[in-house]
C-alpha cells in the first residue's frame, strides 16, 4: 500500500478511516499549529478516545510517545509511536466551538467542534458525542497552585507524530481555527493526515 | 421551605431536582469518603457540568469555592458556594464503571457510572451522555513531571460544601463504591445530599 496524504486547510477538519493496526501521522505543516485530533471506533462512533479515561489509564496529565489512548469503554485505541516534535501536548481542553467564540467577541466563527461534527456527518454520523479533544503541539501549562498557563505551539514546519490504530477507528484531525489568542500564534495554518504504508 | 435531607446509602446515588437560585449541601457523613457529583440542565439533559469545559473557564485544574461549573455549552450551571472540608476536589478522572472494577479483577461490582445511569432512567432519561464527574473530596496530585497521584479522602465525618444551581438542574450524587484502592480508606460510607431553605 503507498502511503495517502490528506492536506487539511487552516480552519479545517477531514475524517480519515484507520483500520486496526495501521499507522497515520499528523504534520504541522507550517508549524506553530494545533491539531485538535479525535477517535471514534468505526462500528460504534459512540465509543471514542476519552481523555478522562487515559488520564486514568497512563496515570498522566498530557500524552507521551509510547502510552496509549483509551476509550470510554477502557479500551485502548490508539498508540502514540513516534513524536518528531517538542513533544508539548494537551489532554485537559474542550475544542473551541460557537459559543466560545462568542463569548470572545467573534459571531460565526469557525470551531474544531463544528469541523467535527461536518466531518461525522458526512460519514453519515449525525448525531455524535463531541468527546474532549487530543489537542496535539498545543501547549498548555500547570502552575504549582493548579492554575493553568497557555502558550503558542512550539512547533517547526513539518514537525510530525505518529499514531497506530488499536481498533478500526475514524480519526478526525481539525487543524484549530482559534485566532484571537496565540496558541496558533494569531496564524491557523494547514495540517496534514498521512495513511502510512504497512 | 424546610430543608431536605437525603440520606444516599454507601455505593448508591440519588438524583435531585434543584431549581435556579437554590441551594443544595453535599455531606460526607462519616468522613473519608469521595462524592461523585453530576449536574444536568433539567429541560435538556444533554446538557451538563463539564470538566474540560469548567477547566478553561475557570482556568484552574481543581475546583475551588467561589468560583463556576458550565456546561458543555458554556453556560454557568452551579456556583460553589461554601467549602466546610479540607478543599480536596477531583475534575481530571472518570467515574468508575463496570470495566474499570474487571480490570481491577472485581466482576459485577457497584460503580458510580451505573449508579448515575440508574438514577437518571428512574427519571426516565435513560440514554445519557456520561460526564466526567466532579469528585468532591477526592484527593488526586500532580507531579512536576505531570504524572498523577491518589490519596485517600482527607475529609472527616460531616464536612461539607454547598452549591447554588445556576439553572434548573437535575443533580446526581453518587457515594463512590470503590473499595480495591485507599480513595475511600477501603471503606465506603454514606454521604448526604440536603437542599437547603433560602
């Protein structure tokens, strides 16, 4: 199998189906970008990969290369195998959507919740849970007293990771649209999906 | 209006309506024992307190008096009012469940998942999103490292805290039944929900 490319543009979001054992690598292209990543079993789009579930799995606040993503059902879903990037990664935000961008002034916005949830529904998935984001390169900090800190993405122009599928999954990566604070560094760029050959 | 105590035996839970501006105190009443809480907007239960959404609100890790809960849509749906306990709260971990307790080697064991969805079908709501709930006394730390760590519940018999519902909600409390780790000192207790006179 050769390998497939899906360039997602800045603002947007592609579903991409994964079977069980298969890798795909998601590329900042430009760097400094986002990428709000969600996994949904294909047999069952109500089993996802929860956070609140692989926080208890890896005993871990943020992802690391070599741990795995569970579901809300406890089964692993995704193994995170290769992180050629600073290896800065949130798993405790909620995708930006409408109503936060409301809340920030900005009407009609576009949202990785809503990228999301188009990408589903032209799988034929209507009415889906939204489940709490992987949000890969974004950089987000705790402070001794809890409180937490936001900065831009530190990644370079192609800077990538590399996930494989534990079960046959439908992945969706956002490329995160958010442009009224920095952590897209006030640029939403593009992103990439690779389907990796055996 | 005379307040209402309701005694919630060890490992059950017990749903309560609370309408906007009112009230409700949530007791341990032996001491040492976690509460997992839910709250649900009552006109639309696919509605509800939501952790990832709360953190980036709040900007916090942990829940702290004085400050908001909102909802997977953003609106403010409880504010935490009163803190009579050592101010030890969880929003990072999932409720138990079936598969968490097999996993643990513990076949048909109670969880507060399974409490949660009996309480609301006996509403008769019975296909609910799970939320990640708010764990109150539950005491979980974050290493430098990011890695995460569990203690037993450092409350003592009749702490408390006590909210005001933002909206009408349909709240659910559930006295965590885990007892294969020292959450709940490998003995759970009872606690009490009371909705207080205004």
């Amino acid at each position: 199998m050769e390998s497939v490319f899906v360039l997602v543009p800045a603002r947007e979001a592609r579903a991409v189906r994964v079977d069980t054992g298969k890798r795909f690598r998601i590329q900042d292209v430009e760097g400094g970008q986002v990428v709000d990543l969600f996994a949904f079993a294909a047999n069952d789009v109500s089993e996802y990969a929860s956070a609140e579930h692989t926080r208890i799995w890896v005993n871990r606040l943020f992802p690391r290369v070599g741990e795995e993503f569970v579901t809300n059902r406890r089964r692993p879903i995704l193994s995170f195998e290769q992180d050629n990037s600073p290896g800065i990664h949130d798993m405790l935000c909620a995708a930006c959507d409408p109503t936060r961008y409301e809340l920030l002034g900005a009407k009609d916005h576009p949202s990785c919740q809503v990228n999301l949830m188009r990408a589903m529904a032209e799988l034929g998935h209507d009415a889906i849970e939204i489940p709490q984001p992987i949000n890969l390169f974004m950089s987000v900090g705790v402070e001794p007293d809890g409180s937490l800190t936001w900065g831009p993405a530190p990644t370079k122009a192609e800077d990538d990771v590399v996930f494989r599928a534990l079960l046959d999954s439908v992945i969706v990566a956002s490329a995160c649209p958010q442009d009224l604070n920095d952590i897209n560094r006030f640029r939403p760029s593009s992103i990439g999906v690779e389907l990796l050959p055996d």
